[in-house]
C-alpha cells in the first residue's frame, strides 16, 4: 500500500528565509504526486504536481518542488517566505495505477515577522 | 469556471441524530469524491464515483455512511445515525482527469 510521509507536522521560518516542507512516499514505482495547500477553512488547493518529465516542478505563489527517485523523496521549497504562506501544506500521491490519492498528515507553516 | 459547490458549511448534530451534506461538482467532471478530514490529519478517501457508479468505497464505514450521486452531477453523503468520532471536514473533490482534483470548501461537522 502507499504510503506518505511529511516530516514535521509544524515548521516555523521568519519571513523572507526558505521554505522547506519535506515529502517522501513509499512505491517501488515512481507515482503521481502533489502538493496542497490549505488555508483555515478552506478546501486544498493545487500547489503544484509532477506527473512526467522534468523534476523539478513549478507550482502557485513561487513554490516549487523536486522529484528525486533514488531519494524517493517531493520536498516543497520556496525561496522566501511570505505572511500569507501561513497555512497547512499536504503531499500527496497517486499510485501509477488507480485514482485514488493519499494524503500525508501535513505540515502547519508559520510565518514569523 | 465555477468550483466545486458544498453546503452546508457548519453542521452541529448530537450523537445519533442524522446529517445529509450536498456536493456539485465542477460542470463536466466525471469522477466526484468524498474525503473525511479529522483534524491534524490529512484526508481519508471515503467513497469515489465515476459518473453514477460507485468505483470505490473500501472506507466507508457503510453501517452508518451512504452516499449516492443522482444522474452523475452532484451528490449526498449521509451520516445515520452519527457518532462522536464522526466530527471532521468532509471534502468534497471533482476531476477530469486522473492528475488533480479540485476541491470544494468542505462541510465541517462537530457531534456533541
């Protein structure tokens, strides 16, 4: 089964530093894979997803992400932080076969002035 | 285009009682999904349609969880009778493809 794992359930930058949410999944084979963003009470929002092709993706409000296979590994980044990047952030994987996506636990960002 | 519609957007019920949540998806999108979403987790798949059929519902606890979707446009998920530990966000997402969703705003339930 798939797995997904977000490495620290709360980080915390000053604004202006990077941005570093960490994903990784478990999949003999490469899946789909994806970043939400959600803000309080509010739907996910696509942040960005790599399906094929280059690995190093670029998503909404200056995010972006990289597919490392041999690391098996979707860390989200972005180079300064903004106030409004405050939210929950989820990874998510889709299994090369089947529709259905599975969701890491998320990462709450803070943004410090 | 206009997004995935749910209502209602708060819902308090007591233990037992019953609760009906409403989902239009996005126009043309085939394929409507239902997420709970307890808090500090991520979602959790409960049941997908395509079109009106149901292609997966492994986790939906269907002793007290049903949901249809009439004629392939938008869907009810109904809870009877409800538990405590049914409090949560249930999302509501469409896709045309297989690569994303979009999401609703999600309906939040607390059971007291």
């Amino acid at each position: 089964a798939q797995s997904v794992t977000q490495l620290g359930s709360h980080v915390s930058v000053s604004e202006g530093a990077l941005v570093l949410l960490r994903c990784n999944y478990s999949s003999s084979v490469p899946p789909y894979l994806f970043w939400y963003v959600q803000y309080p009470n509010q739907g996910l929002q696509l942040l960005l997803k790599y399906t094929t092709g280059a690995t190093l993706v670029k998503g909404i409000n200056g995010f972006e992400a990289e597919f490392k296979k041999s690391e098996t590994s979707f860390h989200l980044t972005k180079p300064s932080a903004h106030m409004s990047d405050a939210a929950e952030y989820f990874c998510a994987v889709r299994p090369n076969t089947g529709n259905q996506f599975y969701f890491g636990t998320g990462t709450s960002l803070t943004v410090i002035p | 285009e206009a997004g995935v519609a749910q209502s209602p957007r708060y819902k308090i019920i007591e233990k037992r009682q019953s609760v009906a949540f409403w989902c239009n998806p996005i126009s043309g999108h085939a394929t409507l999904y239902w997420y709970q979403q307890i808090l500090g987790q991520g979602p959790k798949l409960l049941i997908q349609f395509q079109n009106n059929g149901v292609v997966d519902d492994s986790q939906l606890p269907k002793d007290r969880f049903s949901a249809e979707r009439l004629k392939g446009v938008d869907s009810t998920l109904k809870i009877q009778p409800a538990k405590l530990e049914d409090s949560a966000v249930y999302l509501c997402a469409s896709s045309q493809t297989h690569y994303g969703y979009t999401f609703g705003s999600g309906t939040r339930l607390t059971v007291v």
